[in-house]
C-alpha cells in the first residue's frame, strides 16, 4: 500500500516456498524439532537463524 514500509516478506507465496522446501538446506536440529509433537521448539529454532531464514524467504519470493 502506498505510505507502508516495504518488507522482506512482501513478495513471499507460501506455494513457491513449498515447492522450494524440498531442496532447502535445512539444519538437522530444525528438522528434529520440526518433527516433534510440539512446535514450539522449531519456531523458537527457525527465529533464531537467521541464514534460515533468508533462505526460506529468497525461495518463495519472486525472481528466487
């Protein structure tokens, strides 16, 4: 919208991330917690990498 910052995540689809996911790097504690019953550990994880992070958003934005 006019007047709004821009963000990293303003170009973001969910569906070309998930289409990316399968050839993301992702760190095995990451896919551990991921794995587990509780969520809270991998969001915790994914937060706090922020290499991960720029990863996951170059894959689902456009001109990835």
């Amino acid at each position: 919208m006019p007047g709004t910052e821009s963000s990293d995540w303003d170009s973001f689809e969910v569906r070309r991330a998930a289409m990316a996911f399968d050839r993301l790097p992702f760190p095995p504690e990451i896919v551990r917690a991921k794995n587990s019953v509780e969520e809270a550990r991998y969001v915790r994880l994914m937060q706090k990498n922020p290499k991960l992070r720029r990863v996951v958003i170059k894959a689902g934005s456009q001109g990835a």
